[in-house]
C-alpha cells in the first residue's frame, strides 16, 4: 500500500537517486520540506480548532451542570 501520493514519492525517489544532478535532488528535496511545512501548517491550525472547540463544548457543559444545580437549591421542601 502506498500511503504517500504519487507526487510525494516521485520527489522522494529523486532525492534518492544517485543518478540525479545534485541540483535536482535539492529541487526536490526543497519541494518536500515546502510540502512539509504546509502539512505542519494544516494540522497545526486545525489543532487549534480542535482544541478550541473542546473548550467551548466543556464551558456548555459546565454551565448547563451549574444551572441543574441551582434549580435543585431553588425547589422547595416538599414538592
């Protein structure tokens, strides 16, 4: 199974290959750091969201608990 794009794995084989000019290899190897740092990027920023999300939905949470919890105070003995 190949988990890389063909893309990614042509610059792979060139960064690889002996065969290449040196100034294709650095090309190569260039473009795949780029395409690292613009992975690095996405998971970063969307990370970020995640987390934020979470601690959004947590917050909900947590005040839903607190109003349950201030309408038990508020009933009155006997009801």
């Amino acid at each position: 199974m190949n988990k890389y794009g063909s893309y990614i794995q042509k610059l792979m084989t060139v960064v690889l290959d002996k065969d290449q000019d040196e100034f294709v290899q650095q090309m190569a190897w260039g473009e795949l750091k780029r395409l690292g740092d613009g992975v690095r990027e996405f998971l970063m920023k969307h990370s970020k969201d995640d987390v934020e999300k979470k601690e959004k939905t947590e917050k909900i949470l947590l005040q839903e608990s607190e109003n349950g919890k201030k309408k038990e105070n508020e009933r009155v003995p006997g009801e």
